[in-house]
C-alpha cells in the first residue's frame, strides 16, 4: 500500500503540465455540474419564493375558475361559515396604467412565457391584509381605514422609476375615465413588493371595486386557517372547501401558482442539463487521454513491475488510485470553479426571470457532495480502460523499447455498428418520439443510442475522412496540412471522443438554428394574418362596443373590426374543464380587415365564414384540432353562462395565440353565453394609398384621448415580435455556443497531448528543416480535419435530433410545423466547428513551434 | 576544396556553479566527398560537434562555415532552410514519421519544402533502389525492422542530395551484422553519389568504413587516423582499437 500511494504521486509529481491539464477536464465538468445545480435551485427557489412570500402567510386561496363568474359576497360568507377558516381576504385585481404613460398596455404578447406586463392593482382590506402579508414599509405609511379611500401604495423601485414621490397624486386609468389616487406610501420591493415585477399597487378594496365597476365581486379569497396544519391535514381542508364552494371556484396551495411559471424554466433547464452533460462527457474523456497516454508511455514501467513481481490487480489499482488523487483535487478545484461560475450563469438566467438571483445563490449541500461524487467516479471511469490496458502489459513488455497501443475491434469494425445503432435508434425515434413520461427514459436512452452510434461509426473513419480532405488540406496548409492530417487516425479513441464533443456543440447550434426557423415560419405567416390588419387599437380600459364603428368613420380608415378575447373553459374530449380564450370577431368586418390561416387549404371558406356567422359555430386552432384530435364537424364543448355549451366545429385554422389555445367564435355568441359586449381590440384596414401614420394620427387626434388609446402599426408589431422571439431563442443560442466553447477544451487537450506525444518527432521535422511555421500548420491541419468531421458529422446528426424533436414536439404539443433547415444555421455550424478547431489549436500549434530540437532528439 | 569548415568551436554549459566545456577549441574541415568518423569516449562531445555542424545548436564561441555560408550570420528561419536544403541527418532513433510509408518518409523533405513529390520520382526510386527497399515502399516504419529503418533515413537524408550527411550514432542501436549493412550503405553513398558524410559512432567496427576518424576526449581533438591509402577494414579496425586503447576508451 504504501508503495502504492508512493508510486502514484511520483508519477503524478513527474508530469506537471499534463496532470494539470487531465485535472482541467474534471475541474469544468464539476465546476459546470455544481454551478448547474446551485443555478437551478436559486432561479426555483427565487420563483417559489417569489410566489411564497408574496402570498405571505395565506394558507388557501379561492379563485374563479374562469373570467366570467367573479367571486361574489355569497361566496365570502359561505367561507367565514367554515369551521376551519380563520380570515378571509378578498381582492380584487385590476390590470391598468397611468394616464400619463404614453403607451400603456399594447399588444398582450406571451411567447414562451414572456409577456410584456404592465400596471397591477390590488384592491385588499387594509385592516385584514397586514394579518396575511408583510409589507415593508419604507416611507409613508400603509392604507388606512375607510375602505373607500383614494389612497394607493406603490413599490418604493417602480416609484423611483416613474418618479413618483409620496403626497403625490397619481392619474390611474379605468372603464369611467381617469381616477386621481394619493400616494400615501412605498413598499419594499420584497415579499409582496415583488408582485408583476414591482408594477404593482394596492388601494382599499372598495375604492377598487368602485373604479373598475367591480362592486360586489371579487377575484381572488386569501384564506388564513385556524391552525397551521400538516399538510395532510391541509389537504383534507382544501378539498373540504373546495366541495363547499362547489365547481365555480378552484381552492388551491399559494405556491401552486409559482408550479406554472416554474414550468416555463423547464425548456431552459433541459437545455441547461444537457450541458452539463456535454461537460462531464469532456471531463470523462480528457482524463481517458491522459490516462491513456500515461500508460503507453510506461509500459516498460509496469513490464518492469510485473517481472518482479507485482500482480496485475495491483497495476490496475495503482493506475486508478493514481486517478483517485486527481479526481479529488480536481473535483475539489472545480467546487470552487462552480460556485464562481454560478454567480455568472445566475446574471444570464436572472436576466431571462427579470428578477435578481445573486441573493439566492447558496451552495445546497446535496448538489455540492453530488458533484464532488460524479467528478471522482467520472474520473475513475474515465481512467478504467486505461488501467486495464496497464493491467494488461506483459512482463516481456520491459524488454521492449516502446510499448505500441493496438487497434482494438472497436475501432475496426465499429462504424457498422455505429451506422446500424444510428439508423436504428434514428427509425424508432421518428416513428415514435415517446413523448409521455412513461415513454421519456426509453425514449432518452433511444437518444443515448444515436449518441452511441455516432460514436462509433467516427474511429473507422477517420482514415476515409482524411483521404477526402486533402485537396482541401493542401489548398489551406500546403504540404504540412498533408502531413498533419495524416495524424489524424494515430490515436483514433482520443480523436474520437474530441470529435464527438465537438459534434454536440455543432449537433445543437443547429437544432437550435431549425428549431428557430420552422418556429418562425409558422409563426409568421400566422402573425401576417393575425395583425393582417395596419393598425392595432387597444386601450387598458375597457372599449364600448361600438367603438370599432366610430372608428370606422374616421378617414383613411377602410374598414375597422372589434376582437374581444374571453378567457373561459372547455370540456377536453378526455375529460375534465381546461383553460381557453374565445376569440369573439365580427365576421362580417373580420375578413375586410384580414382573414384566416386555414389549416386545410381545400376548405370551403365561404360556407366556413357563413356558419360561424350564424352562430353556434367555432373556428379551433390547429394546436386544439391536433392536441384532441378534433376536425371540421365534430362537437365541442364550453362552460358558458348558461351552463356547457355545444359547438360544431366549422374550421381549423392557425393560430398560436395564448400557445394556441383559443377558438374563434362570433360576438353575437360571446353576448348570448357570456353576457358580454365589450372589446379588447380593434383591427384596422387603412385606405389604399393612405400612409398608416398619417390616420394613426387621426384617430388619435380623434379619439386618442378620449378612451386612452394606444395604436401601433403593423410593423412596431411585427418589430415586438421578433424582439420577443429572438430573446426566447437567443438562450439557446448561448447555451449551443457554450458547448462548443467547453468542446474546444477537448481539443486543446487532445492536440496538447498529441505534441507531448509527439516531441521526438517533431524535434526531428524541425531537424531535417520544417520550419516553426510549418509545424504550427500540422498542428492547425489536424484540428481542422477534426473541425471538418466534426462539423459535417455535427451537421448530419444536428438535422436528424431536429427533426426528432420537431416530431416529439408535434406530438407532444399539438403545433404543426414545417422541417425547415436553415442555409445559414448549416453555414454557421460548419464555420464554427472550422474556427473553434482553429482557435482550440492555436495554443497547442504555438507550444509545438517552439520544441527544443536538441531536447526532443535527445535519448539515452 | 572543403565543403564544411569548423574554427575554434566552443560549447559550454553552465550547470548552477559548474561550467561543462562540452566543446573546448575544435578546428575541422572536410573536404567535398569525404567520409569522416568521430570517435571518443562518452561525453567527449561527439555528439555536441555534431549538432554544431548541423546547425542544430549555436557554438559559444567559434564558427561554422558550410560551402561558404557562416551559421553565425544566418538568422533562425534561414537556418533551418539550411538544413533542409544543404544538410542530411540520421539519427539513432525517430527518425521517420511512423504515418508515413517507407516511400513517403523519404520524399519527406521535398514535401517540407513545398515540391512535388512526382517531380523527384526517379531519385526518390533510384534511392530506394539503393538502400534495397523495392518490396518495402509501401510499409510505415512499424512493420520495418530496424535495419530497414535506418535504410529508409539514409535514403531520405540524402533525397535532397546535401551538402553533407550527418549520422550521429546510426548503427547504435543495431545488431553488428545490419549495423556492417548500414555503413557500407553509406560507404556506397559516397563512392557512388559523392556524397560527403560524417558520422559519430563508438564502434571502431563502424569508424573503419570512413577515410579519415577524429578523435574526440575533454571537447578537443586529440589524434587524428587518416586511411588514404589503407583499404582492408581488419586493418583499419586494429590501428583504431590501438588509439582507443591508448587513450583508455
Ligand atoms: N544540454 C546540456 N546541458 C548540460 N550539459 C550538456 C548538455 N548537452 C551535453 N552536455 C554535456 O556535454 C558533454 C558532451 O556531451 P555529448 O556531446 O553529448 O557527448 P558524447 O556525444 O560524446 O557522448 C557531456 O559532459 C554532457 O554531459
Ligand atoms: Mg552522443
């Protein structure tokens, strides 16, 4: 034992840079693990907490199951009557903004659960309310009794902004005009305070009743029960009142709310885990590379060993206690890695919440002994095949100058398996993309497979790759790329597993790339026909219902349309009421205005139009049509006012607003079942010839003021759109860079220990007059043949994993899309893989320049 | 005329306190098409002469002048262009790149200049021819024995048809039989193709296929065998061994 543990540090003491740079691999892939999770945990914990502790000490809340039915008195009382209920608080909710906001509201955008916001007011009690939530007061004071004042209380950051000082009065909107309100003080911006991102206010319950013409209703009971319970006992309240109250109403957990928002960091989890992934698959391998090379180098080391005696088990031993030592230190540096690096992905994630997660970045105890846990087993896994090879070495092996590394049957005959894996795995994903969770572990390890395949099918290869590319070697390198490349097959499991890292990276720019385009392809022709009008009107109150007519009149105007957006809820075929928005149109005005996306082109639109005129009809998106399996003719279910409802389906058209989940009904029906009249929007269609700003102006000047109107054109639209899309994408974007960035690591390292490798030979280039520019273009050759294959292979393997997630995504979601594959994402994968292996190999080409002729030729 | 021309060559080494003079004042000159043999103990300097003539390493005092060019005043890069052009090495060992075959090792050099190896074919193949290696032009090093190694070198250091050849220690790591294979290969080379060489070796077996062996002890030269007019190599082996004897190597 004590040998042992000698033998292993002199080994390690012996080759510095080297033991440096195989620790390097385990310090990212813990660093990237620990800084992963510390992330995660802080962005979840800031969403619960978020959703916690501004629902402060409530232990139950009630709300309406949709829009249409508010909370009434009826429903309070009947919550005080409960044995277990404590408080009730009510509120009431008001979307809204200051008069004096140029743009208040606008178009209400949520693309992959980014909106654009606005002003929220809460109308509370103010003597029951301190019971349920603290408010920080730091200036002024809280509202006071009576329930009707005009008094608001405003977060101290949004005041800043807005410049708004206490004692001020501030002009909010509502349906009556404008209401003036005192600032009588400010909140922190914590706990409550965080509420819609600090645009946030409260007023006495009553004065908010009043102002938005809410008198009597209410859309939300926070409920503070007797006793804090178990949570099982808690449970069993829930479902008590929920059964009291009836099917009106849902009775759920305050955090229940932050579940959604938290599922919409899942994409970015995924995304985010996967690179981990891709770090700890480098880390694996550039601890197989040192290891690899350590054990050539020694052969006659452990020849030597073995003749006087020594076992092979304890070879074997030696080799991984060798790489125990450096999976502690190296893990134990990449803890500290982590934590650093975690404060830098914390900016980006918190960026993408809109909230600050620095303050929630502690370093969970679990997740740091996890990582510390993966680095050593990952580095022992990564040093067995070496260890076993250093096991396998004869006692004759001492005799021998050089130990030479055989080519194993994996690299020989691999690539058949690798193609068959690929073709396989590739067949049973596109014909099942097992969306469901039962399915998910298959269909990961399906995944796993194709990884597999491609894996293998590169060692047997590579030499064909390298055969195909000379021309272009010689073109770039002149003669030194033909010599450099030829390196390529020499040690074909450490250029393997590089390529296959930088593969990955390339693999996921380019689902990103045709991810983002077929996105975007439906969602612009979509966009094209939904804002197919020129102008966009909406207001933050309420518009009357013949406000699109008077619009109408205005000149320049060609024809103007009123949209209402219902939420409301439907039966699902399987079972059950789930969330929806009745789009309610006139579809007399609605097709001189703009028209639908029909999803089958073959459809009679007018017979279409027609039925959902006379009512009683519906137009279903695409992604409801696909979700249920629903088509023209069949039924469909809505909880109206007068109770479930039938509908026939007259289309299917495309439309992803509210993710698709909405259907197009005829406002003489939303005034029938829903008892409404009012519009959220209203569509223009400008004159021919008649430039959109100029009748912007108009009905500004008309009736701008007036109703608080705010207009946008077309295009300022489209513009948001695409600001809103490109945000949700660019993550992606970055997290493919950086996996291209960690990839390039591994070929640092591979070409690094390659030249290390290779001193003697390149000594004796130098010798025989290759000149130090030269030798830096043998380097560079062969980290671009890498790139090549890398990037072509990443290209091919990119498109498939695209394709199978667009068919996963179909199915799982319900939107059609299109394959598209970008021209410019295969361009920018290739070039990226060319230049990352370029750059990866400056370093190495650099130091390789440099060998000293007379130390490498140097033996004795 | 003398082809190569070493004046008052010093190397020194400073080890902490202690200077090693691996080179202490050699004078030497080696006229077009001669074949000359360093002899001398282990760490006389024979291979630091070597690597001075080659431009591998710069003297600390003194020059070399290679067909009238003096490696003091040539700047790094014209250096090493030097060696691919006007100088062959062979060394004891790595000598090929074990990527390449046996053929492609030898049209190494003119790759490395830029040249097209189609143009040099009837060299490359009347070099292959000489060292005997017709069957063997498609193999890598590694399916070559050693001696067949070192043929493949020899042929590659002369491909570009050199100045001079140097060879430091070729046949060390052979057997005596392919080692008598290698230098009368380079015995041939400079008979047949003018070719002037200088080889460093240990062995007298080797150093009497040469026309004139240097002895080397404490970095200077200490006796000098001229063998003009002495053809028979027993001969030649026994005068050296007599000298080697003398001074105790
Ligand atoms: N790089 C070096 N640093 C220090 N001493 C050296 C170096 N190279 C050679 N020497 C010393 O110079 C002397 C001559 O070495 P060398 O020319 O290799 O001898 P030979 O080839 O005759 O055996 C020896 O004492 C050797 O130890
Ligand atoms: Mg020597």
């Amino acid at each position: 034992m004590r040998l042992l543990i000698k033998l292993t540090l002199r080994s390690i003491q012996r080759h510095p840079a080297r033991t440096i740079l195989s620790m390097l691999g385990i310090t990212i892939g813990v660093a990237g693990i620990l800084a992963l999770g510390i992330t995660n945990q802080a962005s979840m914990q800031s969403i619960s907490a978020l959703f916690e502790e501004s629902s402060g000490k409530v232990d139950l809340m009630v709300t309406a199951s949709s829009d249409n039915q508010p909370l009434s008195e009826g429903t309070i009382r009947v919550t005080e009557n409960i044995a277990a209920v404590r408080v009730v608080l009510p509120i009431v909710k008001a979307n809204t903004a200051f008069a004096d906001q140029a743009s208040g509201g606008g178009l209400e955008l949520s693309f992959l659960g980014m909106d654009s916001g606005g002003f929220l007011l809460h109308g509370v009690n103010p003597v029951l309310e301190p019971l349920a939530r603290d408010y920080k007061i730091v200036e002024g004071r809280f509202l006071e009794d009576p329930l009707e004042a005009l008094e608001v209380v405003l977060v101290e950051s949004y005041a800043q902004d807005e410049d708004i000082q206490v004692g001020d009065r501030v002009e909010v909107l509502t349906p009556n005009g404008v209401e003036r309100l005192r600032v009588v003080g400010l909140i922190a911006r914590e706990g409550p305070g965080q509420i819609n991102n600090g645009a946030f206010g409260i007023v006495p319950l009553n004065t908010a009743q009043r102002m938005f013409n809410r008198l009597g209703e209410y859309d939300q009971l926070d409920l503070l029960l007797t006793e804090s319970n178990s949570s099982q006992a808690l449970e069993e309240v829930r479902l008590a009142i929920q059964r009291r109250l009836g099917e009106a109403v849902s009775v759920t957990y305050p955090a229940g709310q932050g579940q959604r928002m938290s599922q919409m960091l899942s994409n970015y989890q995924i995304g985010l885990n996967f690179l981990s992934g891709i770090a700890l698959f480098v880390g694996a391998f550039l601890i197989y590379n040192a290891f690899a090379m350590t054990v050539v180098e020694r052969t006659r080391e452990f020849g030597m060993l073995r003749t006087i005696g020594m076992t092979r088990r304890q070879i074997i031993l030696q080799v991984i206690s060798e790489a125990l030592v450096l999976g502690i230190f190296g893990s134990g540096l990449g803890v500290l890695m982590g934590i650093l690096g975690a404060r830098g992905l914390a900016g980006l994630v918190g960026s993408l919440l809109g909230t600050d997660l620095s303050a929630d970045l502690v370093v969970p105890g679990g997740t740091l002994l996890l990582s510390l846990f993966v680095g050593i087993i990952v580095t022992i896994i990564g040093a067995l095949m070496p260890s076993i090879q250093a096991g396998q070495v004869s006692p004759i092996a001492a005799l021998r100058v050089r130990g030479r590394s055989q080519e194993g049957w994996i690299t020989r005959s691999g690539w058949k398996f690798g193609i068959a894996g690929l073709l396989v795995s590739t067949a049973i994903l596109l014909w099942n993309p097992f969306p469901y969770d039962p399915q998910f572990i298959l269909g990961s390890l399906t995944v796993f497979l194709m990884f597999g395949g491609v894996t293998l099918m590169i060692p047997g290869t590579v030499s064909t790759w390298e055969k195909l590319s000379r021309p272009l070697m010689r073109l770039i390198f002149r003669n030194s790329g033909l010599i450099g490349s030829r390196n390529i097959g020499r040690s074909k499991v450490r250029t393997t597993l590089t390529i296959v890292a930088l593969l990955i990276g390339v693999a996921m720019i380019l689902v990103v790339r045709v991810m983002t385009a077929s996105f975007s392809q439906d969602l612009v022709s979509w966009i094209n026909a939904y804002i197919g009008g020129d102008i966009y009107i909406h207001s933050s109150v309420p518009l009357r219902a013949d406000m699109a007519n008077q619009v109408a009149g205005i000149t320049g105007v060609g024809a103007a349309t009123p949209i209402h957006y219902q939420n409301i809820e439907f039966m699902a075929p399987g079972g059950g009421l789930e969330p929806l928005t009745f789009m309610a149109v006139d579809p007399a005005t609605y097709t001189r205005v703009t028209s639908f996306i029909f999803s089958d082109s073959n459809i009679n639109a007018q017979a279409a139009l027609a039925e959902l005129n006379d009512g009683g009809a519906l137009f279903i998106s695409s992604v409801i049509a696909e979700k249920y399996n629903l088509g023209v003719g069949d039924r469909f279910w809505i909880r109206t006012n007068q109770g479930l409802q039938d509908f026939s389906i007259a289309a299917v058209v495309v439309d992803f607003f509210n993710q698709g989940l909405v259907v197009t009904g005829n406002r003489h029906d939303l005034r029938r079942f829903f008892r409404s009249n009012e519009i959220s929007t209203i569509l223009v269609k400008v004159d021919a010839g008649v430039p959109t700003a100029d009748v912007i102006a108009n009905i500004e000047q008309v009736y701008g003021k007036r109703y608080h109107l705010s207009l946008e054109s077309n295009e300022t639209i489209r513009g948001n759109i695409s600001v809103l899309m490109d945000q949700a994408f660019s993550m992606f974007d970055v997290m493919a860079v950086l996996a291209v960035l960690i990839s390039s690591l591994g070929i640092v390292n591979t070409l690094m220990m390659n030249i290390m490798e290779r001193t003697q030979e390149i000594g004796m280039l130098r010798a025989i007059g290759m000149t130090r520019g030269q030798v830096i273009k043998m380097v560079l050759s062969e980290a671009g043949l890498m790139g090549v294959i890398g990037g072509l292979v990443g290209l091919v393997f990119g498109v498939l994993l695209a394709k199978i997630f667009l068919t996963g995504m179909t199915a799982m979601s319900g939107y059609r899309l299109d394959f598209i594959v970008p021209l410019g994402g295969v361009i920018t994968s290739l070039v990226v893989a060319l230049v990352i292996s370029q750059l990866a190999a400056i370093q190495p080409a650099r130091k390789a320049s440099r060998t000293n002729i007379l130390e490498a030729i140097h033996y004795e | 005329m003398a082809v190569l021309n070493a004046t008052n060559l010093h190397k020194f080494y400073q080890l902490g306190e202690f200077q090693i003079k691996a080179l202490n004042g050699v004078d030497f000159e080696v006229e077009a098409g001669a074949f000359v043999a360093i002899m001398g103990p282990s760490g006389s300097g024979k291979s630091t002469l070597l690597h001075l003539l080659g431009g591998l390493d710069v003297a600390t005092d003194g020059d070399v002048m290679l067909t009238g060019q003096a490696f003091s005043e040539l700047p790094d890069h014209q250096m090493t262009l030097t060696r691919r052009r006007n100088i062959g090495f062979v060394f004891q060992f790595f000598n090929l790149l074990p990527t390449l075959t046996a053929e492609e090792n030898i049209q190494l050099p003119i790759l490395i200049d830029g040249g097209k190896p189609e143009v040099f074919q009837s060299r490359v193949d009347q070099l292959i021819d000489l060292v005997g290696l017709n069957d063997r032009r498609d193999h890598k090093p590694d399916q070559l024995s050693g001696g067949e190694q070192q043929r493949v070198a020899i042929a590659r250091a002369l491909v570009t048809q050199p100045a001079i050849l140097l060879a430091d220690e070729p046949t060390g790591n052979l057997d005596t039989k392919t080692g008598k294979v290698i230098m009368s290969l380079l015995r041939r080379s400079c008979d047949e193709l003018g070719q002037t060489i200088i080889v460093v070796t240990h062995d007298p077996r080797a150093a009497a296929y040469a026309d004139r062996v240097v002895f080397l002890r404490d970095g200077k030269e200490q006796e000098t065998l001229k063998f003009k007019e002495l053809k028979d190599l027993s001969e030649r082996i026994r005068k050296i061994m007599g000298i080697m004897e003398k001074m105790e190597i």
